[in-house]
C-alpha cells in the first residue's frame, strides 16, 4: 500500500475535515470550485444569511483596495518596449502591433488577480459584495496614471481595464443573472454606488457611465427601479450624466410623464437614448418629431441619417440634406432618384461636383447616361498614380462597352499601360487578366481583345507569372 494512503487512512474523519477546510480557505481556486460543485446548497445558505451593511466601513474597505491597484497600474511603463521578450513568428508582425500585444500581456497579468478576484465574486457573493468588489476595481482603474505615451496599450491606457471588466460580465452574464438576491441586497448595493459616487465624483460623469452598464443588467423588473430611483433621489444624483442608466430606470417605472421628463434631459447626450425620445414623437406628436429630428441630425451627423430619411417629412431641408448624405458615401443610386426630384439642374450639378469619391460620381454618371463627364471622369483619375482599391477602373469603363465600345477599348489599353509601367507584380497581372476578362464583353471588340491577351502573353522578356495569372482566369 502506498505510504500517502495508509498515512491518509490513519488519521481520524476530523482531522481530514480540519486539513481540507483549511485548504480550501488558504486556496481561491479551490474553494471556488468547492462552491461550484455545492453550487445550489451554497445559494440557499446565502440566501437565508442575514448581512449586516456598513456603509462607511464598505467604503474605507473599497478605498483601501482601489489604492493598492491604483499603485499596481501606476508602475506599468509602455514607453519603452521590451523587444526581447518577443518571439519571432514566420509571419511577418509590424512592430507597432508588437508593442500592442507585449503591452496587452503585462498589462493582463498585473490586472489578472483583481479580475480573478471579480469573476469569483461575480459567481458566488451577494450583489453587494459584487458591488463593492467592481467599485473598487473601477476606482482604481479611473485614479490610475499609466505611462503609456505612444498609445501601445491603448488610446486611453485606462480603458483597456474598464474593457476587461466588461467582458468579463458579458462573458459570465447568463450565468451571474441566474442568481437571486434579496430586496435588501438590492437597496444596500445602490446605496453604495451612489454614497461613493457622491463622495468621490460628485458632480462628474466618468464613474457613472463606468458601472451603468452593470447596473443595467441588475436593474431589470419595476420593484428593482423603484428601489435605485428612490436611492437616486436621496442622494440628489444628476443621474442625466449616465444617459443610458436613467433611460433603464425610466422605462421600467411605469411612469409614462416621468419617462418623457428623463428622456428630455438626456436628449442629445446619447444616440440610443435620443432615438427613443424620436420614436416617441414621431408616434404622438409629428410637429414635434420634426423639430427634435433637425437637433438629432445636427448632433449626429452620419449616424443619424438611415433612422431620419424615410421618417421625416418628404422635400424638407433637412430632407433634402439627408437625401445627399446618403448619395455622399454612396450607399443608394435610388437616393439621388429621389434627390433630383428636389433639386434644378444647376444645383444637381454642383452638388455632385461636391461628391469627394470618385466611384459614387461613376456610378451617378454612368446610370444617369452623362457620357461626357464619365469619360472626362476616367481620364482624369488615368493621370493620377491611384491604387487599385481608391478607383474602380473596370466598373467605370463597363459603362461604355455598349454606349461606346471604341472608346470602352481604348481606355483599357491605356489602363493596361499605365499599370505594367507602374509595376509589374503579380497583383498587378491578376488585376490585368480580370480587366481583359471583362473586356471580352466589349460589344464587336472582341478580336481586338484578344490580340491584346495574346500580345500581353507573348512579350519578350517573357513574364511567367503573368502567363499564370492569364491561364488561372482562364482568358488563354
């Protein structure tokens, strides 16, 4: 018999029971994989657990730990790369992506305890012990000054943390919401979110926009709002300064004249959120719909376009203004159809001389038969050295392989010129071979091309891979 088992089996049931829950409390991983298995005894004894809540000793608690990993973030330094400890691929890897990926693993592995910490939290402790863990790591995080000058770990150092978190919740989301807590977990938690937020960032946003998005996946039935909302007002937060937060509770508290006030005071301060008030108005009220719609579009630009053009009221300028958005990125021809209904000739014209992508103007020009600024249009970009993916030469000439066949083969040639005195790579022969495949669909051109294929082939000095590249798009 092994010497471990018959020392094992000499000793009393106590004393194994003594040695394990002394492992289990010195070891996290253990003890958490302990729970994990008693997973649903473990609940029912926490739930039935009354807790007694201190707020001022779960601050100082909180304090003390956003301290010992605000000095932990402090000592990080990207500013200097550590090149040695990097192990070459076969594949070819930038250095700035290098710098990114050395600065992502140290920063993981100091942050690695704190989240372990979280994620057992998250799994096995009451919402205010969750709570009180993610503020601390939120203070920290947001109190933390990382050298990081060119950017290596991010844009904004900080954020790679916050980023962590959230994935984090994201990734143990369906498990975490499994869990049940009790009314009093629930008001404790919100008292300590707000206490500290009053106490630290009063009057600031950054630490509510931070843990509103967790709030969000706590606060999801009407007795859970009223209890933050309540709280929200004790503490006379401006809780407009986390749009997303305040349009949740708003919505669950069944308080339709209380939702409209919430979603008017964050209006603008979130697309999302904005959206709503819009959808609201544009449901009860259009003149209203029409006001908010001309704010929404001017605070948001682009974004706002596809959700306003086929609500707003038809030939309007704003419109009109959303219409040429729509054509600008080229994103419909059937929007410049609609556009030109509004617009006379002279203001047409300029405003598609305002168009700054040259692939929009030839699709306008080639549908719209406007022969003449499209060849102008080709010829032009034919005098400028642009790569393959700014101009869209094939698409272009198609226009005239019917309209202009003698026209469509001379701008090829001129094409095909152009790109082998460039340079002569095999990206360059692929893209000549599916040119000259097109091009056989040139109307009466087709011996033409084909002495063209064949004249390309056979050149002296002969140039194997653009034979390959010919006989792969089976144009030989």
């Amino acid at each position: 018999m092994d010497n471990f088992l018959k020392l094992y089996q000499s000793l009393g049931l106590q004393e194994h029971s003594d040695y394990l829950l002394e492992l289990l409390q010195k070891q996290k991983h253990l003890k958490q994989t302990f729970i994990k298995k008693y997973q649903t005894e473990f609940e029912n004894i926490r739930l039935q657990t009354k807790r007694f809540y201190d707020r001022e000793k779960t601050i100082k608690k909180i304090e003390l730990k956003a301290e010992e990993l605000r000095l932990v973030l402090n000592d990080l330094d990207f500013e200097d790369t550590d090149w040695d400890s990097w192990t070459p691929t076969q594949e070819y890897v930038p250095d700035y992506e290098i710098a990114q990926i050395l600065a992502e693993e140290e920063a993981s592995q100091v942050f690695k305890p704190f989240y372990f910490d979280f994620e057992i939290s998250l799994l096995q402790e009451d919402l205010t012990d969750i709570v009180s863990n993610f503020i601390s790591i939120i203070h920290g995080v947001l109190c933390a000054e990382i050298n990081d000058p060119f950017g290596n770990l991010c844009e904004m150092p900080n954020e790679f943390f916050i980023c962590e978190m959230d994935d984090l919740i994201k990734k143990k989301l369906n498990t975490f919401k499994e869990r049940t807590f009790v009314s009093s977990d629930y008001n404790n938690c919100f008292d300590l979110i707000f206490a500290f937020n009053q106490k630290h960032y009063n009057g600031r946003h950054e630490f509510l926009v931070t843990i509103s998005n967790f709030m969000i996946q706590i606060i999801t039935d009407i007795k859970i709002a009223e209890m933050a909302w309540n709280i929200i007002k004790l503490y006379n937060t401006p809780i407009n300064l986390a749009p997303k937060l305040l349009s949740n509770i708003s919505s669950l508290l069944a308080n339709k004249s209380l939702w409209l006030e919430c979603h008017e005071a964050i209006f603008l301060a979130d697309y999302e959120t904005s959206i709503k008030l819009l959808d609201y108005y544009y449901q009860e009220n259009k003149e209203e719909f029409e006001i908010k719609a001309l704010l929404l579009a001017e605070q948001f630009k682009n974004l706002a376009t596809d959700y306003l053009i086929d609500k707003v009221k038809k030939g309007t300028n704003l419109h009109v203004s959303l219409l040429k958005n729509k054509v600008s990125i080229g994103d419909s021809y059937r929007y410049f159809k609609e556009l030109k209904t509004y617009l006379n000739k002279q203001e047409l014209n300029q405003f598609i001389d305002s168009i700054q992508y040259a692939n929009i103007k030839v699709e306008i020009y080639g549908k719209e038969g406007m022969y003449g600024e499209l060849e102008e249009l080709i010829r032009n970009e034919l005098k400028l050295n642009y790569s393959l993916s700014c101009f869209d030469f094939i698409n272009s000439v198609k226009y005239f392989y019917t309209e202009n066949p003698d026209l469509a083969l001379e701008l090829t040639v001129l094409e095909i010129n152009k790109r082998m005195s460039i340079e002569k790579n095999r990206k360059t022969y692929n893209y000549i071979a599916k040119l000259l495949k097109e091009s056989k669909s040139i109307v009466r051109k087709l011996p033409e091309v084909n002495n063209l294929i064949e004249k390309l082939y056979n050149q002296h000095p002969s140039l194997p891979a653009l034979k390959d590249e010919f006989k792969k798009a089976n144009i030989i």
